[in-house]
C-alpha cells in the first residue's frame, strides 16, 4: 500500500521537493506534522484503512505528538470508532495538560455522548465551562447534555 505524495523527506534540503511513496514502514522519515498533512490528504482521498495504518505506525514512533493525536482522533471519529477517539482524546488532554484546548474538551464530550455516556459528556462539559467559561460552543454543548440527562 502506498500513496505518492509531495512531501520534503527530512534529509533533503530546503528548497527540495519531491514525490514520495508513503508507505507504513516510510512513516519514520516524517515530522508529526507532516504525517499529520499525508493522512488528511489520504483522507480526502478515502483512503480510510491506509490513513489509519500510517496514524498508527506514526504514533508508536511519536505517542506524544499532539499533531498525531489530534489527526488520529479526527480519523477515529470519522470512522465513528468511538472508544478509540475517546482512548486517543484522553490522551491528548495528558499532553495538553494543563493547557487543554477548548476544542479538545469539546471533542471529548461529543464522542462520550456519540457512545451514550451522557454523565461523562457532563462532567467533562462542567470541567471545559470553569476553563472557559465564555466559550459559546462548550456553553451550548453543556446546555444540550444537561436537558438530556433533566429533560
């Protein structure tokens, strides 16, 4: 399985650009952020079950890669594969911590709910509202739980 891509192999320089072909065992010639670029174009190409291979050899070389995490979480939403958005989100929050990003909590309270876990959706929601407390999305998020779970 490959794709041909543009990338700049890290051992080239500057100014030197050129196709390669990502394949898993490739994935060490790139920075986070480039395999994070490669997986959203493969991505945009449908090309699910190599995207998810090349996020997976990707984040055993790099497991605290915040551009990793966040693309394979995307991907893991996409592919609706819940408990593995919430394993990578929780994930995301440690190495964020203890600057977790909105979004990131917001993330983690949607894939708890898309897995019905509406206590934990609130109790990440109530977390995110005292970070950021004028934070519309999250504020709207919490409202939404809370006339769930107290209709």
């Amino acid at each position: 399985m490959s794709l041909a891509l543009k990338q700049h192999a890290p051992e080239l320089t500057g100014h030197l650009s050129a196709p390669l072909e990502l394949t898993v065992g490739e994935v060490h010639r790139l920075s986070p952020a480039q395999v994070r670029e490669a997986v959203s174009t493969m991505v945009s190409q449908g090309r699910m079950p190599l995207a998810t291979a090349i996020c997976e050899a990707a984040l055993a070389l790099n497991p605290d890669s915040e551009d990793l995490l966040v693309i394979s979480c995307l991907l893991a939403e996409v592919l609706q594969d819940w408990a593995r958005a919430e394993e990578l989100l929780i994930q995301l929050v440690e190495v964020q911590s203890p600057n977790t990003t909105a979004q990131t909590w917001l993330h983690l309270a949607r894939v708890a709910r898309c897995q019905n876990k509406l206590d934990d959706a609130w109790v990440v929601l109530d977390f995110a509202a005292t970070q950021f407390p004028d934070h519309p999305m999250i504020q709207e998020e919490l409202n939404s739980v809370n006339q769930l779970i107290q209709p």
